[in-house]
C-alpha cells in the first residue's frame, strides 16, 4: 500500500510540474491506486487465480505484463498520431514560405522567369 501511495504523489508532483498530461496523470493515477489496493484485492486474486488455475503470483504478472502492453500501444498511437501532426505542419509551412516568395517576388517586380533557382 505504501509503495502506491509514493507512487501516486510522483503522479501528483509530475502533474503539478506539468510534465503529464491530464490524461496520463488519470491513467497513472489508476495504477497507483491499483498498486495501493493491491493488498485488499489480495484474496480475490487469490480466488481468481484457483479458478483459473494458476499461482497468484502468474496472475500478477500476467495482469502486470497486460497493463504494460496496453500503455505501450496507447504510446504508440499517441507517438504516430504526433509524428501525423509534425508532418501536417512542416508541408504546411513549406507551402507557407513558398507563397511569401511568390508575393514578395511580384511585390519587387521580379518574374518567375527571372527568379534564382534554389538548390
């Protein structure tokens, strides 16, 4: 339960420095409450494990190799979402610059035709 607790105040200070998200801080939070209840839910995992016949600490990992699994999907989509974004705002930009050129070439009186080529 301690452990949980010192990791939920990590979760608060890392949120309060503003270096998570609201919806990392929430998803984070979850765990450490999960880590903190962990002795209480001791009997019903228990339980769980004889159902299904494994040894309480198998269910353990098993549930601790899932939730991983599930951050890091979660990160993925996130990371390929963000790298989508970046590349929305470079060809934006670029096509931004180039349009400045061409206004800034006619503003001047300068034709396409006597442009400089760029390399």
């Amino acid at each position: 339960m301690l452990l949980g607790v010192l990791f939920a105040l990590v979760i608060v200070v890392l949120a309060r420095f503003q270096l998570l998200t609201l919806r990392y801080t929430l998803g984070w939070f979850l765990v450490a409450v999960s880590i903190a209840a962990s002795g209480a839910l001791n009997s019903v995992a228990k339980l769980l494990a004889n159902e299904l016949d494994l040894r309480p600490i198998e269910l353990l990992l098993g549930f601790s190799l899932a939730t991983l699994l599930l951050i890091t999907v979660q990160l993925s989509i996130t990371a390929s979402g963000l790298t989508q974004m970046v590349r929305t705002v470079t060809e934006s930009l670029a096509l931004s610059e180039e349009r400045i050129r061409r206004l800034e070439r006619a503003g001047s009186g300068v034709s396409d035709a006597e442009k400089p080529v760029s390399s």
